[in-house]
C-alpha cells in the first residue's frame, strides 16, 4: 500500500467543519437550469451537450465550463459533466446551511452525481471552503471527491485514469485554519460531535 498522504487522504469537513452544518440539502431537489452557446440534444442517448460558456445553477449550486454533458436517469437524477478549456478550469460553488460559508473549487473535469449527492474534481482538483469571502481551508490533489450529505471530503494526489506522464507531484496538500476564537462574554459554541469525523484510509472506502 502507498504512503497515505502520498496516494489518498480522506478529510471530513477538512477537519474543522465539525457539528451540524452541511451543505444545502434543498438543492438537490431545486431544478436545474442552464445557459450556453450551443446545445445538442442526443434522443436516443438521452443526453444534452452545452458548450461554450457554460453556466449550470441549481439551488445555490453553481457550476461553470467549457463544455456539460448533462442527463437524467428514469428515477429523475440528473447527472453533469463540466469540462474546462485549455486555459480555465471548470468551476463549482455551493453554499453551506445555515451559515455563510461556500464550498467552491476547480478541476479539468468536475462530475456531478445527482442520486449519490457527489461532486467529483478531476486532473489539477481544487477545493475551498470560504467563510464569507475569506479563505478558510483549501486542499489540492489530483482528484478530490466531495460528499454533500456528509461533508466528507476524500483526495488522491494522482487523478483517476490519468495519462501516464501526466505532470504532478502525486502529494495531497492541505492548508486548514483554525476555527475563529467566541468573542468574550459570547455563549461557548457546543461541542464537535465526534460521530461527524470519518476518516478513511482508502479512496472510496465507506465511512463508519
């Protein structure tokens, strides 16, 4: 097996988003709607294809891309596949319940997955959780897999059925910072429920 910070990491709520708060759950169920240049719509696949300054929203969510690929499944899942172009990584953002804080990050490739509530950041991923506007936490890695329902956060430094000699160091990097002090005289935050922390040691493996 390779060094765990060399080959996959998995960080819930990247250490610090400990407690209740999780992404929006309404979004899931909010309709999808999207503007580009272009759009091609394959009958017999049941797929459309946007291109050219692609702007998916959905709720809070908002993606951006070169290109999407977009479907729904005979349940009424929709699935997305934003591309970015040779000089702009694709582009997610989602705001985070009952607080103002965003998620928000980039990759080549960003896969959403309506049914698992999963967003996948492929090939120079990364991602950022914003308080207000201010960077809180931010990690890179070659593919980064985000949880919506759990806010578990699982990162490889190589991507997914990358090329070989794709450029890369293969390394995870995490910057977090630490959650700002109550003010005095403020009533103390409760305390992190350790339920909410899952670490897992292998891309993918389930959360216990």
């Amino acid at each position: 097996m390779k060094n765990l910070f060399s080959s996959s990491l998995v960080i819930a709520a990247l250490l610090c988003l400990a407690g209740p708060v999780q992404a929006e759950k309404a979004d899931r169920n909010k309709p999808m709607n999207i503007e580009a240049d272009s759009l091609r719509y394959d009958d017999l696949k049941q797929i459309s294809v946007f291109t050219g300054r692609v702007v998916l929203t959905k709720g809070s969510i908002q993606i951006r891309g070169d290109r999407l690929e977009v479907r729904q499944d005979p349940d009424g899942y929709q699935f997305g596949v934003a591309t970015g172009s040779v000089d702009k990584l694709a582009f997610y953002r989602q705001k985070r319940e009952a607080v103002d804080e965003f998620i928000e990050g980039e990759g080549e490739t960003i896969t959403y997955d309506g049914r698992a509530d999963t967003v996948t950041f492929s090939r120079r991923a990364q991602l950022r959780r914003l308080r207000g506007t201010t960077v809180a936490d931010e990690i890179t890695g070659g593919n980064i897999v985000y949880e919506n329902l759990t806010d578990l956060f699982t990162v490889d430094g190589v991507a997914k059925n990358a090329p070989a000699g794709t450029l890369g160091s293969g390394r995870v990097r995490v910057m977090l910072t630490p959650k700002p002090e109550t003010p005095a005289g403020a009533p103390a935050a409760p305390a992190a429920d350790p339920a909410k922390l899952k670490p897992s040691s292998t891309l993918g493996a389930p959360a216990k």
